[in-house]
C-alpha cells in the first residue's frame, strides 16, 4: 500500500514522452516547498488522486510490484494515461 505522507512527487499525463509536455508533474505540500517561487506543481490533490489510483489497481503480492516497492516507483499505464507516482 502506497502512503501518501512517503511520496515525494506524481506525474499524470498521457502515453509517450515523460518530460512535462503530454501531462503534470504534482508534489505534496510541504512546509520547507512553502518558500518556493513556482507553486503551481504543489497540489496534494492531484498527488492523492494518483495515490489512490494506484492504491486500488496494484496488486501489491505481485512480483512485478514487489519490484516497484524496491525501486520505489509505482506506475499504471492503462487507458492511455500514465500515473506514476515516486516515494521518498
């Protein structure tokens, strides 16, 4: 089970490249980014959403993402979006 008080940051978007162009890369709100210039990617929000996402479509007995908890990178790629979500 994922917990979201270990994430660092999500990423949502649609199939393909990764760098920011087909979706949005979203950290939790924490009180050293509180300081930050470019608020616009805090939004615990949409990191809870992927969390959730995540949450209720892995099967975390599966060796496949038992290797996701080793890396501590947890992904769904179905219905042409990717949600990924990056632990600590």
């Amino acid at each position: 089970m994922i917990e979201f008080d270990k994430v660092f940051r999500s990423y949502n978007g649609a199939r393909g490249c990764m760098c920011g162009c087909n979706g949005k890369y979203s950290l939790p709100e924490r009180p050293a980014l509180a300081d930050s210039s470019d608020e616009s990617n805090i939004s615990n929000r949409s990191v809870r959403i992927a969390v959730n996402k995540l949450n209720r479509t892995l099967d975390f007995s599966h060796p496949v993402v038992m290797d996701m908890v080793e890396l501590g990178i947890f992904w769904n790629i179905g219905g042409g979006r990717n949600t990924v979500v990056y632990m600590k």
